[in-house]
C-alpha cells in the first residue's frame, strides 16, 4: 500500500529551520566571545589596512610609518573589506574583540542564506527535504567560522548572492534593467573585495554589449561597463602609488609564492622550489621599479609554468576538487584554538607527494577532529551530488538560475585553481546550498516502470 506523501510546504521558510540557523550562529559568536580570538593569519593586513586609512588616509597594509615602504602593500588588499572595518570599529581587531564586525557578519551570513532558501520555498520543499537542506547547512561550518572572524569572506558572499539573485531576476523574459545595474553594481563591490572577482568585470560588460544590442537598450552597455570602470579607477589608483598600472599585487604573490613554488615542488622538489623562489625575488629586487619588478615575477613564474605544463594542469585540477571537497581543518583548528603541530599543511604536501600524501597526514591528527573532518567530507560530497542533479535536469524553468550557480561557481572555483580549499569555497557556499536544495526536488528514477 501506497504510503502518503508528507505535506509540502507552502512556499516560505519553517519556522524550524530559521530557529536552527540562528543557534547555529550564536553558539559560533558565543565561543568566539568566550575564546577572543578573531583573527587569522591572514586577517592582519586587513586589520593594519583598515587602521592605516583611520590614521593616515592612505590604504596600506603593514604598520606606519615604515621605512622603506613596501610598494606591494598599496594594493595587496582592495579597499572593501578594511572599509568595513573602518565603519564598523574592528580597525583594534588586533587588541580588542571587534563586536560589531562580527556582529554584521553574522547577519550578512543569516540573509545570505535566507536569499536561497527563500528561492528554495518556492519550490514546495516537504519537510524532510528541509531538513537535509539544514543538515548540509550545518555540516558546512565554515559558514559560521567566517562569520566570526576578521575576514572578507562573508562580504564577498553578500556581494555574490546579490550578484545571482539579481541576474536570476533579470533573466526573466522582461529583461528589467534594474536588476541587471544591481548585478552590475555587485560585481563591482566584488572585485573591490577580493581581486579574484577583477576579470569579471570584463563577464559583466559582455553579458550588457550582447543583450543591449539584442534588444536596442542601450542603458544595459552602460550599467555593464561599471565593474570595468571601478576596476580600471582602482588600478590607476595603484598606479599613482606605486608607478605600476595594475589591480593587486596578490597575483605576483600567488603566482610565484603558489602555483610555480607548488609545480617546482611536485617536479624537482622543495630544495629546488625554495631556490627558485628566493632567487626570482631577490633578483627581481635588483631591477629599478616597481613595475619592472612585477614584471618580471611574471615572466620567471610562467616560464616555470610552460616548463611542466602537465604538473601545473594536475595542481591546478587537484585545487579545483579541494574547493568543492576540502573539509577545512586549517578552518577548524584556527577557529577552536586546537593545537597544530602536524607541520606543513595538507595543500603544501599534496603539491609535494600529490594524494598518497593523504593517509600519512590523518594519522598526525586527533582522532576527534578526523572524525568530524570525515563527516563534513562527506557532506560535501552530498552537497556536490546533489546540486550536479539540479544542474543536470533540463527544466527551462530553473535556467537562469542554474548558468547562474554554473557560471559563478565555475568562476571562482576556476581562478581559485590550485589555492582551492574550503575558505575559498564560503563566498559561494549558498549557491552551493540553493542548487543542492533544488536537486532534492527532483524524483530520483531507477527504473521506468510504475508502481502502484
């Protein structure tokens, strides 16, 4: 006999759910008032940013005055998330907890997620489905981990859930131009957030020169060219600074500190790692400029590159499966004050002995922390499965919401490369949520024959 159907629900979010996210969140603030400790160890340079521009006026990120100046720290952080600081008093972070910083990031984080999951209501989600979505919600705590430290990951997350949101309304058959300027407009807060959302300013101008003259609007050119007009205001900004035309020096950084250090490591070892990224600054510090310098970063890092494409194309493979895969134990051991004494990470080895790197590391952790890491792995598994089935289901209905997660997941997934891990994952962990939710709606079909 038939068992019935348990009663779906009527397009809004149970009570249930909102109540769980929000102990969720305040047990997070909750021991991080207790444990006071909010800072990471990239959190510095935001914190010294955001003070330099209270102090100084100027955006920079070490301590003032400094001699010599160090001409990368003009732009090795956009001005975003230090101005959050500046507004929100978190420029002390570094002696004093920094309550209203940690306390907007933790509504940002709630009406993220409420974003997705009130699209999710529409779909008349069953109560069960609900809670499978609150499960893969609470089985991702690197959602409530950044919320409660000095980070940008939780603003860029707004500016992306805003950035989907809007071009899910726009992409409706009306083509409103007020949703694409908001997209336009989060795109824009995007790139001065994280550097990793600059080339997508050029995304945005494209996305407006093709529909505008699609349609004869020209009003969409003008809104898409925004993103590009900050980004390029912002690089001569820099370039005032520092002599240099460019968005940040974080990509010199990661491109020889990351990907080349990361290819020479898994192909001639550390030794020969370490010597070559030594000598490429040391010999870029003999040239005159700044620009001359970068450049010439630039140009030693990719040759290493074009020199073992095969290894560069396997770390930059192995970096995207992190970033959907990745359970977080840096995350977890910073958050909860575990004591870390397993040496170099994981990312550091898996570039050095690739995956069979994997068994020899677990065994140096506590049992309790791989046990909790083995169930959010498996949650994110979960997650990814489920959102491929709504991916993959051919319902012109969802269309534009799902090129929207492909597109911006694939974006950032793709120019994260081989720095994929989980904090990278938290500026998308919503959408993630909202297409996994979706692909609970879908019946899963064994076979073709009915049953009674």
């Amino acid at each position: 006999m038939k068992q019935p159907a348990s009663p779906r629900n009527t397009g809004r979010v149970p009570a249930w759910v909102w109540a769980s996210l929000l102990v969720l969140h305040a047990v997070a603030l909750g021991w991080q008032l207790h444990y006071r400790q909010p800072l990471f160890p990239d959190s510095g340079r935001y914190v010294e940013a955001a003070r330099n521009l209270h102090t100084s006026g100027v955006l920079y990120a070490e301590p003032l005055p400094a001699a010599p100046l160090r001409l990368q720290e003009y732009s090795i952080r956009p001005p975003g998330y230090p101005v959050l600081l500046l507004l929100t008093g978190g420029t002390q972070a570094a002696t004093s907890l920094p309550v209203a910083t940690l306390l907007l990031q933790n509504v940002l984080s709630l009406v993220n997620l409420g974003v997705v999951l009130r699209w999710l209501a529409r779909k008349g989600l069953r109560h069960k489905q609900w809670a499978v979505v609150l499960l893969l919600i609470m089985t991702a705590p690197a959602q409530v981990i950044y919320a409660n430290v000095v980070m940008s990951e939780l603003l860029l997350q707004t500016a992306i859930v805003v950035l989907w949101a809007a071009l899910v309304r726009f992409w409706q058959p009306t083509r409103q131009a007020r949703y694409f300027a908001g997209a336009a407009l989060a795109a824009a807060a995007a790139l001065l957030i994280k550097p990793v959302f600059f080339p997508a300013a050029a995304l945005l101008l494209g996305v407006g020169a093709v529909v505008g003259w699609q349609q004869k609007r020209p009003l969409l050119v003008v809104w898409g060219v925004v993103p590009l007009l900050v980004a390029l205001l912002w690089m001569g900004r820099n370039e005032a600074r520092t002599g240099y035309f460019h968005f940040s020096s974080i990509a010199e950084i990661n491109l020889l500190r990351y990907n080349a250090r990361g290819v020479l490591q898994a192909t001639e070892g550390p030794v020969a790692a370490e010597r070559f990224v030594r000598g490429t600054v040391a010999a870029s510090q003999q040239l005159p400029g700044f620009r001359e310098q970068q450049q010439y970063i630039q140009r030693a890092s990719v040759a290493v590159l074009w020199r073992h494409p095969v290894a560069y194309a396997a770390q930059h493979l192995r970096g995207m499966v992190s970033f959907f895969l990745d359970p977080g134990r840096f995350d977890m051991v910073y958050f909860l004050g575990l004591p870390d004494s397993t040496g170099p990470g994981l990312l550091q080895r898996l570039n050095e002995q690739g995956y069979r790197a994997i068994p020899r590391y677990l065994p140096q952790l506590p049992g309790g922390l791989v046990a909790g890491l083995l169930l959010i792995l498996l949650a994110n598994v979960a997650r990814l499965v489920l959102a491929l089935r709504f991916l993959l289901q051919p319902d012109a209905g969802n269309a534009a919401a799902r090129w929207g997660v492909v597109v911006i997941i694939g974006y950032v997934a793709l120019l994260t490369g081989p720095l994929g891990a989980s904090r990278f994952a938290v500026p998308v962990l919503p959408l993630l949520v909202a297409a996994a939710g979706a692909g609970l709606t879908y019946p899963l079909r064994l076979s073709s024959r009915r049953t009674a």
